[in-house]
C-alpha cells in the first residue's frame, strides 16, 4: 500500500472552505463576541446556513475514514478565533458522548436536536466535571437511580464548568448509577429539552474563550425516561455485573471514552490558536522595523519563530497520527491521544505568549489579536485533562504500572 502525506481533494476542499469561513465570518466578529462574552448566535447561524453547523456536515467529518477531515475544520476554524470556535464546535462533545455510549438508534433521535436547524439553530452540552471531580472522574457525586415500576430515572448532583450549559438544548449528563464501583459504575443520560429541574444558575466569567458559553449545571430530581440512558439497561446491566465479577475495565467508561476520542480534536483547537498566533507573529516581525530594519532579521526573532514552525508542523503530524488510530480503532498503546492533546496545549501558551513577546507592547494591547489568542490558550492546558492528567496517562501507558 503506497504510504502519502498528500491531502485528498476533499480534505484540500474542506480545508480551504472552513479557512475561508473563519477569514470572511469568523476573525471580523471575534474582538466584538469576546468583549460581550456571550453565545454567537449570529455566527451560528451563518454557519448552520452554509452547512457547516449541523449533523450532515458532522457526520462527514466523522465519516473519513483518514480521521483528518474533523482534525483540519477545527485548526482552520480555530485558527479564526478559539472563543467562536467552541462555541460551534462544543456541541461535538455532547455528540462524541452519544455516539461514544448510544445505540444507531438514540442517535438518530438525539444528535439533530444537538443542532436545531438553520432558521433555529440549538447548542447541546456534555456535562462530566462537578466542583469536586475534574480530572478525578472517580470522586462524582451525580448520582441516577432506577425506578423500575415507571422505567424512569432520576438524576441529581451538580455539575462544573459546562460548555453551553443551561442553554443547551440536549445535555448529555454523566452520572454515578452504583457509587461502590467509582469510575466503572458510571452512565451516560440524555436530558431532553424542556425537562424540569435542570438549571444552568451560574455563567462562568472567564479569562480566554469568552464567546463560548460556560455555567454550573444543578440537577434536582431530574427525570428522564428509560430510553434516555444510552446504551440501554440491558448492556448497562451486563457491563456492571462484569465489573462486580472482576472483569470489568479498570477506567471510567462513559466519561473516558469520550475523551479518548475527543483529544486529538482538541489538540487541533490547540493548533489553530498556535498557528494563528505564529503567523501574526511572523508577518509583524517582517514589517516592523527598530534600529534600522525589520525586527526579524534579528536572530532572536528569527529563531524564535522558527522554533514556532517546527514544533507546529510536529504537533500537527502526531494530532493526524492519534485521529487516524482513533478512527480506525487502533488502540494508543502509548497514550497517544493524550501525547497530541498535551503537545498541543502547551504549544499554543508557548507560540501565543512568543507573539505576544515579539510585538511588545503592541501585543499586550488589545489592538492585536494575540493579547485574546494568549488568553484564549492557557485553557488548552487544563480541560479536557490538565497536562498533568496527560503525562499521568501516557506515563501509564508506556510503563504498564498504576503511576499515581
């Protein structure tokens, strides 16, 4: 089989597509929705009416079998601006949730009412993290219980800094179904839209991603109907029954395998900020001049910015690299989706605050985009697993022992 970095014309097409979008839509709106720190719905919609919002255009990019088509729309459209991007794409995580845990059919009812249509678009939230147990999914105090006699569940607790929580239109909501299991006795629930005693009571006012929508979930005695535990009861039942044996997975299931699927995705949000970053950098370094000529004819510039490229073109082949594995059901024996998620996440703070140093003064003023892309950053090091999180698991991984 003859071995090729070159892109497909498709993925070329994507790629030029989503680029522009994020050139002609995105950039021109990103200052204005980051001072108001509120939802983009305008934005949305644009991207709903094109196609580039919505479940088709989701599908595929999860269709390629390559595994680079949903890679190469989030670098391009973060790229644009990071706080737009969640917020068109944070809605992928709710979806990554069903079709991590769903059965063919709760996701055809549950993945378009993720996204409303063009003429109402909707925003969904997958809402994992509670004040006490971020990276530490074990120590979850969401608690679902079963009522056998209605099929109905229960779902109570509070969850922490959720992407479009309380605005979204269908929460995905991890919960504790047997607490004595920890982590391996947890399921995945759709909240539909309109269920009482779902509250999103606290907006979370924030450093960086200031258009994307973050809150504190409270669920009291939430109920759900029977077919909205996805999966189903009856594998729910098998699998827990297989780890009261001893034979079940020694991770949490719901949480966990959504995020396995879901780093190498947002290493490529990562990736877009870094390179925007570096080429702002680049092209102010070739136009401003002190002591008589471009600053980028000084080595430190010069090398600092070609630092910035090589480790971008790095990153960017281990992000393809652990989104092939993951779409082709490799298994990342050395934690490879966590390697692509952490290189990237530490890129960006590293190529933001570089631009930031190389235009000076002008970079920490909001006159420039890279004082919003140095805060938008900091955030790829912390969600989605801190990076501590992320050497812990490929540590794991290459050692085959329980490193704490």
């Amino acid at each position: 089989m003859p071995f090729s970095f070159e892109l497909t014309e498709e993925q070329r097409d994507l790629r030029d597509w989503v680029h522009g979008f994020a050139a002609g839509v995105v950039r021109p709106a990103a200052a204005e929705w980051d001072e108001r720190e509120e939802t983009p719905w305008p934005v949305i919609q644009e991207a709903a009416k094109i196609g580039l919002y919505g479940f088709e255009s989701l599908a595929d990019l999860f269709g390629d079998p390559s595994g680079l088509s949903l890679q190469i729309a989030n670098e391009e459209l973060f790229w644009g601006d990071a706080g737009i991007g969640m917020a068109l794409f944070g809605t992928s995580l709710a979806v990554a949730g069903i079709f991590s845990a769903g059965t063919p059919d709760q996701l055809a009812e549950w993945v378009p009412q993720c996204f409303g249509d063009e003429d109402d678009p909707k925003v969904a939230a997958f809402c994992v993290s509670e004040p006490e147990a971020g990276s530490d999914v074990s120590a979850m105090r969401t608690r679902a219980t079963y009522d056998a006699a209605r099929d109905e569940w229960t779902l109570s607790g509070q969850k922490a800094w959720i992407t479009n929580g309380g605005i979204a239109n269908v929460h995905v909501v991890v919960a504790s179904v047997d607490p004595a299991l920890g982590s391996r006795g947890q399921a995945a629930f759709i909240v539909p839209p309109g269920t009482r005693g779902l509250e999103g009571a606290r907006k979370i006012k924030k450093l960086g991603l200031r258009a994307s929508h973050t809150a504190d979930v409270f669920l009291d005695d939430v109920r759900v109907p029977g077919h909205c535990l996805l999966g189903g009861k009856e594998r729910l039942d098998a699998r827990l029954a297989r780890v009261r044996e001893g034979g079940g997975k020694g991770r949490g299931q719901a949480a966990m395998a959504t995020f396995e699927v879901s780093r190498p995705t947002v290493g490529a949000q990562a990736l877009g900020i870094a390179r925007a970053a570096y080429e702002y950098a680049l092209d102010y370094a070739g136009s401003r001049v002190a002591f008589g000529r471009p600053i980028i004819e000084n080595q430190s510039i010069a090398f600092a910015l070609a630092d910035l490229r090589t480790e971008i073109e790095a990153v960017r082949l281990l992000i393809w690299q652990a989104a092939w594995m993951a779409r082709n059901d490799k298994r990342f024996d050395a934690g490879q989706g966590s390697m692509s998620k952490l290189r990237a996440g530490e890129l960006a703070v590293a190529a933001t605050e570089k631009a930031v140093q190389v235009l000076g003064g002008a970079g920490y003023s909001r006159e420039h985009p890279v004082e919003r892309m140095y805060r938008d950053a900091k955030i790829y090091t912390i969600f989605e697993g801190t990076s501590e999180i992320q050497r812990l698991v490929i540590a794991r991984a290459i050692s085959g022992r329980q490193i704490r």
